[in-house]
C-alpha cells in the first residue's frame, strides 16, 4: 500500500469519526437524566430485584444478565435483518422478484 493510499485510509477514517461526533447530542447528561428517571428503569428495577431473588444472585449479577440478554436479542435481530436485506440484495442483482 503506497503512503497516499495510507493517507486517504487515515483521512476516511477521521471523517467517519468526525461525523459520528457530530451526531451525538451534546445534551448527554439530560438524555441520561431523563432516562433514568424514566418508567422503564423503574421497571428494570423491579426485574433485577425479581431476577436476584428468583435465581439467589446479587442485584448486581442479576442487572449483568439482563443487560446481556437484551443485548443478545438486539444481535440477533441485527442479524436477521442485515441477512434478510442481503437475501434481497442478492435476488434483485440476479433479477430474481421483487417485493
């Protein structure tokens, strides 16, 4: 790779940073306030408690596996979708039906 192609990598690679920072709202910690104070953490709350109980582990076990849990789910329909999208992606390129 010659030291142009490395430099324009470099140079792609800030940009997409940079654009990604300027998306972030710089209200953070009213979003995070807002959030916390919300019904759903309430109800979180509620399940770590219920979780700790039913299953004898620490509110701070119980809180790791449901986070985790969620964050599964999200991979998988993360998966799912980009796998369904490139089924599709694949049949039009092949000129196969269109939805």
């Amino acid at each position: 790779m010659t030291s142009e192609s490395q430099e324009s990598i470099q140079l792609l690679n800030t940009a997409i940073i940079k654009s990604k920072e300027q998306k972030i709202n710089i209200s953070y910690e009213d979003r995070l306030s807002k959030t916390c104070a919300s019904p759903a953490i309430k109800a979180l709350e509620v399940a770590i408690a219920s979780l700790a109980e039913s299953e004898k582990i620490s509110r701070d076990q119980a809180a790791i596996k449901i986070i985790e849990t969620v964050r599964e789910l999200d991979t998988i329909w993360s998966d799912f979708l980009m796998m369904e999208g490139i089924t599709k992606t694949k049949e039009l390129l092949k000129g196969g039906p269109k939805h």
